[in-house]
C-alpha cells in the first residue's frame, strides 16, 4: 500500500499559505518610502545623477520611489552595505528598450561623486549632438570613486570631446577602462601607469596622438587586453611592451606607428591577437614573433613591412588560424611550411613582390578557406585539384601574376578553374581536342558520326580510326572478289 497525502489534507496548508502571502503583500505595499533601507541623501544623489544625463522633466519620485527595492530603475543596481543599499553600477543609454537615454542636453552633475559605493558606470551613446556646447569629461573629483570603482566606460559618444583626465591615475582599483567611439582628443597621460590593476584597457575610435608611454606598458603587467586602434599615434612600439607578459589580445591597427617590431613581443607567451594592419611598420618580421605559440591571429597588412617569408619558423606558430600579409612588400618565395599551420583558415599574401611556385601542400590544409595570392610575381603552374577550387570559390585569388598557369592533370569542374589565370599553354591544344568535338579538322563532325554509327566513340584515336578504314576497305574488296 502507497503512502500519500490526500488533497483534502493539503487544502488547510496551501490556503494558510495563500493568506500569509497576502499579509505579507498587503504589508510591503503599504510600507512608507521613507522606512526603506536607503540613505536619503544616497537616494537624492541618484536621482540628480539621472536628471543630469536623461533631462530634468524625467519623474523620479512618482515612477521610483524605491529604486532599490520593488520600483528598481532599468540600469541601475545596487547592494547591501550596512544593512543599507548603495547604488553600485549605473548603464546610461539605449541598451534594452526601457533602459534610460540621454537627453540632448545631457550633462555631468556633481551628485555622481557622491555614490561612494559606484563599482561600474556605462555611458553609451549619450553625448551625441556636436552642435551645442562641447561636453568634457569631469576633471575633478574621480578621486572619491577610487575606492570601489572598478569599470568605467564611455562608448559611441561623439558629442564627448577634450583629453583623458589625469586623475583617472588615482582610479587604481580600476580593471576596465573603456573609451570607444568618442571625440576624445590629446595624448595618453603618464598617471595612467597607475593603474596596476587593470586588465582591460581600450581607447579605439578616438583621435588620439602623440606616442605610446613605455610607462604605461612597464607597469600594466595584468593587462589581458589593449585595444588603441582607429586613432593618430605615433613613433615606433617600445621595447617596454615585452613587459605585459599576461597580454592576450593587442590591436593597434589604423594609427600612423612606425620602425620595426621590437623583439620584446616575442614574449608575450599568452597572445592570441596581433593586430597592427594599417600602419607604418618596416624591417621585416622579427624572428622573436615565432616564439608566440598562442598566437591565433597575425595581423600586419598595409604596411611597409618588407622582409621575406623563408627565413621564419613558421611551423611554430601551430595555433595560428589568421595569417594577414597583403601589401606589406614581402619578397622571395612562398615557403612550404606555411602548409605545416594545419589550423590556419585564412591566408592572404595579395600584392606584394612573391616570386617562385605556389606549394601545392597549401591545399591540404583542412580548414584553409580563404587563400589570396593576386598581385605578385608567382610563375609555374597552379596545380591544386578540382575540390580545392570548387571548396574555396572566389575566396581563391590570384590573378595579376603574369607567368602563373592552371594545371588540368586533375579534370576541372565546369566553372571551378581560377579567376584570372590562364590554362597552362602546352595543354591547352590536348584539353580543347580531348573536350570539343567541334575543334579540329573539316572532317571531325564527319569521322565522330561515322564511328558512333559503329559504336565507337567520338574520342577515338587517330591511329586506331586509320587502321579502321584500312581494315573496311579490306573487307569490302574480299567481298567483291567472292
């Protein structure tokens, strides 16, 4: 026999249950504001905070009267400190559909200073209008966020221009340092080199200029990323870069940088992305660069670069999925232990000053998609088979190497030969007798019907068809003679 609970036995539980919850409810409601556990004047300064930057006509009192609690405002968190709530993040901008946007005439105000608790504030594309007065970033009183704010973030705020505070160096428990898609202008200050804690460290889509402090990459040495794209900085890389031994990823394409690479990055043992495309970058490939055995994508197109491929160690990048060297004025060959980088997916050595033979090998790497070698000096011929070619479609080029041909040894698929090359000259009179019956002497059309009236086909051998006739007319005299 089962135990069980019979349902009449559950009725008295759930309702007792039911009507606890409506107590409890009907308690919580009729709770007044003042009695919630928040600091009036930490509640006071919010609200002037949001005013700032979403308008004053925003109703704070009747629409959040509890921003902590049961009215919680889109973008805003907090936490218990002292059996009191703080506000700890702020997202300002059109993320989600209720979250709070900027008015035109957005503005800092000074309340923001006093969220002694703030661990994060975002502002996405607020500062946007250009035509009323600039807006600056507030160069004072950072200094009373120090103690607990960890991420701060500016993004896509065209209207936010001036330069990067100083005081930003005393921001030291910062790990995040955001500032992308602004107007920003002027150098990057020493002070932050102060910032010993941070891991995230991007200023792209600025205008930036000036050099990159060698303090800034001594002292950072838990940074994992740092992105300085899309702006005007200048000078070569300093040595000191060999220093952010954690760095994962590095982008500094789109600048003006210029000398060669130091042979410090070689350690940076944990980089996955080198992006320096776009730049003015010269002396050839460091060999230092083949000790970066993390290293999932390299990055150098548009610069004058020069150097050659052979004399690098290429089979130990054995990570590498993203190999980007167009015009970058590369000479000599194309080695064959490129084909040893079995993960790579693209591969693009367009317009340079290659010579010599494309290694067959190439084609057997697995997961190669993208291969483009137009615009060199490549002779010999192409001699990839036909699954190659119908794999990679356009994504294949290499047109404008004038003394580079097509191999048929393997029978190509209709529409599957290389863009822009031409089929090698000693086969083309054996591919076009051998695939158009319409191409030879007068009498091709004749002979081909003939001998598929005899059952042979139109492919036949020259010889074999002449000692066909010799043998009719054999025939036909013995059957004269009878």
């Amino acid at each position: 026999m089962r135990n069980f609970i019979s349902t009449k036995a559950l009725l008295p539980l759930l309702l007792l249950l039911h009507l606890q919850f409506l107590f409890l409810y009907h308690v919580c409601s009729d709770t007044p504001v003042s009695s919630a556990p928040m600091e009036k004047a930490e509640q006071e300064a919010l609200y002037m905070v949001i005013q700032g930057f979403v308008g004053e006509g925003w109703n704070v009192s009747g629409l959040y009267p509890d921003p902590c609690g049961w009215t919680m405002i889109q973008g805003v968190s907090c936490d218990l400190f002292d059996n009191f709530w703080y506000i700890t993040d702020i997202n300002i901008g059109p993320v989600l559909e209720n979250s709070l946007e900027c008015s035109p005439d957005a503005k800092f105000t000074p309340q923001l200073f006093e969220l002694k608790h703030l661990k994060s504030l975002s502002i996405f594309n607020c500062f946007t209008s250009t035509s009323h007065q600039p807006t600056t970033i507030s160069s004072q009183n950072w200094d009373k966020l120090a103690k607990n704010l960890e991420t701060l973030e500016f993004r896509s705020n065209q209207g936010l221009n001036g330069e990067i505070p100083s005081i930003f160096g005393q921001l030291t428990n910062l790990n995040s340092l955001v500032l992308v898609d602004n107007a920003l202008t002027g150098v990057i200050p020493q002070e932050l080199s102060n910032l010993v804690h941070i891991k995230r460290l991007v200023l792209s889509g600025n205008q930036f200029s000036g050099s990159i402090p060698p303090s800034l990459t001594t002292n950072l040495t838990e940074l994992l990323i740092m992105d300085l794209s899309r702006n005007s900085f200048t000078g070569a890389l300093p040595a000191s870069f060999g220093y952010l031994t954690s760095l994962i990823k590095l982008d500094l394409s789109h600048n003006i940088l210029n000398g060669r690479l130091p042979n410090e990055l070689g350690k940076l043992q944990n980089l996955t992305l080198l992006d320096l495309k776009d730049n003015l970058v010269s002396h050839g490939l460091p060999q230092s660069l083949q000790n970066l055995v993390s290293l999932q994508d390299l990055l150098l197109s548009n610069n004058p670069l020069g150097g050659d491929l052979v004399s690098f160690s290429w089979e130990n990048l054995s990570n590498l999925t993203t190999l980007d060297l167009s015009n970058t004025g590369i000479t000599g060959s194309i080695p064959g232990t490129i084909a040893g980088l079995r993960r790579l997916r693209y591969l693009a050595l367009d317009n340079n000053h290659l010579t010599g033979n494309v290694p067959q090998k190439l084609a057997s790497l697995p997961w190669l998609n993208t291969l483009y070698l137009n615009g060199n000096n490549l002779t010999g011929i192409l001699e990839f088979p036909d699954d190659f070619y119908k794999r990679m479609g356009r994504r294949f080029a290499s047109w404008n190497n004038t003394n580079l041909c097509y191999s048929t040894v393997e029978t190509l698929s209709v529409g599957h030969a290389p863009y822009g090359v031409q089929q090698c000259k000693h086969e083309q009179h054996v591919n076009v007798l051998s695939s158009n019956p319409n191409v030879g002497d007068g009498d091709k059309d004749q002979n081909s019907s003939i001998m598929a009236s005899l059952g042979f086909s139109s492919s036949f051998h020259e010889f074999w068809w002449v000692v066909l006739v010799q043998e009719v007319v054999v025939f036909t005299i013995l059957i004269l003679m009878l």
